[in-house]
C-alpha cells in the first residue's frame, strides 16, 4: 500500500499502515507498535494506522 492522506470533517491523517481488524491487537497497542502514531481509523474490516497532521499558522513578528 501506497501512504496517504485521508480527509475526515476538517481534519486530515497521514495513513502509516493497514491492518486486519481481526489481527489480536488492540487500539492501544497498535498505537504503540508505530512510532509516529497517535490515531486508528476502522473503516470495514481494517484499522488505519495514523498520524494526525497538525494545521499551523506561522506569524512573522519582524513585519508586524
């Protein structure tokens, strides 16, 4: 699988992996099981591994 980027509502995800629902891990521990994680989507019988993209605005305080 490609990595991607997935849209829900006006947050984005950066998918790190897929992985069967049925895999005997939990949530938690998938989590943990890659390190830049901090999010599962399901959508079916897969989980998501995410990472969260974090919106920032920068200000230039020089121009202010």
């Amino acid at each position: 699988m490609n990595n991607k980027l997935v849209s829900i509502g006006d947050d984005r995800y950066y998918i790190l992996g897929t992985i069967k629902v049925d895999c005997g891990f939990d949530t938690e521990k998938l989590k943990s099981m890659w390190g830049l994680s901090d999010t599962i989507l399901r959508n079916g019988d897969e989980y998501f591994i995410c990472m969260k993209i974090i919106d920032v605005e920068f200000i230039d305080k020089e121009n202010e």
